[in-house]
C-alpha cells in the first residue's frame, strides 16, 4: 500500500479519500469504546442511588463493572499484532515543535495548527487515558483484593490478599479519577461530534482528501514505514 504521501498527492480530486485507519484499528477502539461505556454505566449504577434503585441487582453490577474494567487492556495488547496500529502508537508517542505550536494556537483560538496524522490534542489525550485506566485498574484491583475471596483466592482463615486499610486510598483515587475520566471522554466526544469527517474516518476507514490536507497538513510528510 501506498504512503499518506502518495495517497493524498493522488486525492486531489473532488471526493477522493485517503486511508486513514485498518479494520484492526477500528476493533481495537470500537472494543475498548464499549467495555468503557459498560465500566461508566455499571459505576453508575453503583454510585448513583436513582439508577441503583432502577437496575438492582447490586452484587451483578459490581462483577460486571470488575470484569470489564479488567478487559479493558485486552484489546489494545490484542491489536498489538497489526503493524498499522503499532505505527500509529509511535506518532502518538512522538511530541515535536509542530505540536507545541498547535497546542499555542488552540489555546489562543487561531488557526493555522500543523499536525501530522494525530494532532497535539488527540497525543494528550491519548497519553492521559492510557494513564489513567492503568491507574484505575491498579486502585480497582487493589480494592478487590481487600475482599476475603478476591479473584476465587484468599490466605488461610478467609484473611484479604491486602490490608483493609489500603481501601480508603485506593477508592479515593479511584472515583475521583473516575470522574475525570467521564469529564474527559465527554470532552473528547463532544470534540468528534462538531468534526464529521474525523468521525466517518473512524467509522470507514477513510477520510477525505481535502480534508486531510486541511486539518492534518503535515500526515502526509510524515516517516510512514507501516503497511497499511
């Protein structure tokens, strides 16, 4: 397959549209989107006492919301596989002056933002989510193992893998970031609903030319290695 240069060198025509994600990339993030909207969902249900009233079945909700917030790494290390994704993992890993110089104009309201394939906004927040599930599924895991029988195991006499103490801190931390993470994918889906073409690129794959050129000027110089 073709490099972004050459693709949008040859979508210059009206309605031409370039590649930007591979079916595996779609699974990974349609995969992920669903097992976090169970872990919200189920939260809710055990934080908010009119929907614990409406759903019930309290001790459901909690393994449910354990089960799928253990999950949720799970398609990310599955995706590992494609060579697409891991690419795709190193651009979002790198931060240049061109991002600094996005993350100034965004903040100053003014266009002219350079971007490559991933702009400075979506770096950010891709590092802050990743960051932040694992330090949820670590306080969450924590929290689990203060429980007599966490994960089927417990230590001779019913006695919790942790200390009970260590609950406090680690629910603490735990919802607080839990309320950050809802504030910040709210963010980051109200952001994807005023851009149409950045949401048909997730959906189908590929994106238009122009727009490409438009809002991602830089994707198509970028050291692209990865087969697509």
């Amino acid at each position: 397959m073709s490099r972004p240069s050459e693709r949008a060198a040859a979508g210059t025509a009206a309605g031409a549209r370039i590649l930007r994600f591979t079916p595996a990339e779609h699974w990974v993030h349609r995969t992920t989107a669903a097992l976090m909207t169970v872990c919200v969902l189920t939260a809710g249900c055990l934080y908010l006492p009119f929907l614990a009233e409406l759903v019930g079945r309290r001790v459901l909700m909690v393994t449910v919301h354990e089960w799928s917030g253990i999950l949720l790494p799970v398609p990310l290390l599955l995706g590992l596989a494609s060579r697409a994704l891991r690419a795709d993992l190193r651009r979002l890993n790198r931060f240049g002056p061109h991002d600094r110089h996005w993350l100034r104009a965004a903040l100053r309201r003014r266009g002219g933002r350079p971007a490559g394939k991933f702009n400075a906004g979506q770096k950010l927040y891709a590092a802050w989510i990743a960051g932040a599930v694992l330090v949820m599924a670590g306080t969450g895991l924590l929290m689990w193992f203060t429980l007599p029988q966490a994960l089927g195991f417990a230590r001779p006499g019913g006695t919790p893998i942790a200390p009970l103490a260590w609950r406090t801190g680690a629910t603490f931390v735990h919802d607080w970031l839990a309320l950050a993470v809802i504030l910040v994918i709210a963010g980051h889906i109200g952001k994807a609903y005023r851009d149409p073409e950045s949401r048909r690129g997730m959906r189908t794959g590929s994106v238009d030319a122009r727009w490409a050129r438009r809002e991602h000027p830089l994707w198509e110089h970028e050291d692209d290695g990865a087969p697509r």
